[in-house]
C-alpha cells in the first residue's frame, strides 16, 4: 500500500474520475454505482437484484476495470460445486502428490452471477470468504488477495430453479442494490453506444490499481464520525427491530455497515466528516435486506425498503453534526 496518505480531496476526485469512466459505458445506474463504489471503498460487498438485462453484469465489470483490479466471472448454476469457487487439490502425476489448485475466487474482484441460481451448500463457500478472507480446502486454510470483494447478482422475478439466499449470507452483503429500468432517452444512448464501438465487449481503463485502492479505503477508514451520528445509526437500526412489521430487524452489523457505508459516501462527495443525509442516503440499500418482515406484512405486501423509508422518516436525527464538529 501506498506509504503516503491520501488527502480527502484525492479520494473524492480518483473516485470521481472511476465513476465517470465507468458511466461512459454504464448508463442510467448513476446512484447505484455511487452506492456500489462508496460500500467497495468501505469494505464490502455488493449484492445488485433486478430484472435481468439491466447491465448488472456489464457495471460490475467495467467498476473493476476503472479499478484496476483482477476480475473473474463466477456464472452461477443448480450444478455447481463448492470446490469450483474456492478450488480443490489436484493429483500431480509429477510431484507424486496432491496439490491445491485455487478456485475463481482468488481474485481482487469477484462477480457471482445470478448467485441464487446455485445450491445453499454452494452458496455457503462464499461466506468464509466474504466474512474473513480466506477460504479452508480439506481442513486447510488459504488467504484471499487484498483488497478482496464480492459483486453478486440476484435475479428476483423467478422461483423455478433458484434458490433464495439465506438470511445470513444476506447480511454478509454491505448493500443491496436495485438499478430500475433506464428512462427513453438513458435507453436510446445505450444503444447508440453499442452502435458506436461496433462490437459487444466494453473495455473501461483502469484509473487506479489494487495497492492505490488500499490506499482509497485506507483513507475512508480516517475520516472523523461524531458521536452523535454513530448514535442516529444505532437509533435507526433499534427503530427497525421495534418495527410492528418486522420480526428480525438489523443488527449491529447492519449499525456499523449503514456507518462505514455513510463514511464512504461522505469521501466521495469531498467531506472529511459524515452528515445525517449521508445515513439516509444509505439506510434503504444498506438495511432493508437485513430485516425479516412478519407473515402479516409479508402477506400484506409490504416492502422491507417500504419500512426502512418509514423508519428514516420518523427517526430524529442529530442536532448538530457538521464541519464544526469535523477534526482533521
């Protein structure tokens, strides 16, 4: 990593510059990318869940090509094995032996591709290393590169053959992004784009690299929090719990998550301290996918994003926490 630390100012702008050369291919998902980026720098891991052919795939693709970091695809069936993502040993006619040979996994960035296609056995390989980094083969344990990051895609329109995340790997994701159809004109441009480069693939040049993004994170996790913010996370978070919708509300991970995430977004927006509005901008994709509604309000419709929107709306924020409260 980079001995040098980076100034806010540099992060805001490196960030800036990634968002920009990613939306040159990337059209319409201008807020989720944001929101992507902000839970990448902060130490997470990203689930997008939509439609398909929205260019989930295409923006996970092109955010770790502006990030300079290695990329493998993950495409995610009822037949796949937990040893093809994290790998498995091999016999060497040479050596006389059985050596490792690493899964996709071992990568900067990894894109699990309609992840609820795949098995809840599979699905579990994933969280020893989205939780801690690494993964363990036949009793042995392996370290993941850093930085590490999972940008799964979930495809929410169809049961038959799928198989819904578990509550736990849910919380593993720091966000859950939704990207929406595109409006007439974002939908016209992408298709003079793919006019315009004559063929299918997209290629985004890196701006940064591993070590520099190391260096981005490095400088999100400075950034001075006021007391009495972390406190309107927490007061959001126990709002949900006592929600008469909700049986299962967030828990501290989705406290620190919805905090670590509001750091980043401040970064990115040229702040060294956090806002309330920071937080409410966080609050839908960072704990809606945390909350199990009750049968009554599953029954009824209602929308986990519908009662976090609710809980934003009732909660008090902080008095006073601003740039005079923000220490260097």
């Amino acid at each position: 990593m980079s001995e040098q630390q980076l100034e806010v100012a540099d992060v805001a702008a490196l960030s800036r510059e990634v968002l920009d050369r990613v939306g040159r291919v990337v059209v319409g998902m201008d807020d989720a990318l944001e929101l992507a980026l902000a839970a990448l720098l902060a130490g997470g891991h990203v689930l997008f869940e939509d439609v398909p052919g929205l260019g989930k795939t295409l923006a996970a693709r092109s955010l770790a090509g502006a990030l300079g970091l290695e990329f493998r695809r993950l495409q995610c069936t009822p037949d796949l094995l937990p040893a093809d993502i994290t790998g498995s040993f091999v016999y060497d006619p040479a050596a006389r032996g059985f050596e490792f040979q690493p899964g996709p996994v071992f990568t900067s960035l990894l894109l699990a591709d309609e992840v609820n296609r795949t098995p809840p056995k599979t699905q579990s390989a994933l969280l020893e290393a989205m939780a801690e980094g690494q993964v363990t083969v036949e009793g042995r344990s392996y370290p993941l590169p850093q930085p590490f990051r999972v940008v799964a895609t979930s495809n929410p329109v169809e049961h038959e053959g799928t198989y819904a995340l578990p509550e736990a790997q849910l919380d593993r994701f720091m966000v859950r992004l939704a990207v929406g159809y595109p409006d007439r004109a974002q939908e016209q441009r992408i298709l003079l784009n793919r006019v315009e480069r004559r063929q299918e693939a997209a290629h985004v040049e890196p701006v940064v690299d591993g070590e520099r993004v190391l260096a981005l994170q490095a400088a999100v996790e400075a950034v001075h929090v006021d007391p009495d913010v972390a406190g309107y996370c927490v007061d959001l978070a126990v709002a949900t719990r006592n929600h008469p919708s909700v049986q299962v509300g967030a828990s501290p991970r989705g406290s620190q998550a919805l905090l670590l995430v509001s750091r980043a977004l401040a970064v990115l927006a040229g702040r060294a301290f956090v806002q309330p509005e920071d937080v409410k901008r966080a609050a839908v994709p960072v704990l809606a996918h945390r909350l199990v509604l009750t049968t009554d309000a599953w029954a009824a419709g209602i929308d986990t994003a519908e009662v976090v929107r609710g809980v934003v709306a009732t909660t008090p924020g902080p008095a006073t926490a601003g740039a005079a409260d923000a220490r260097p």
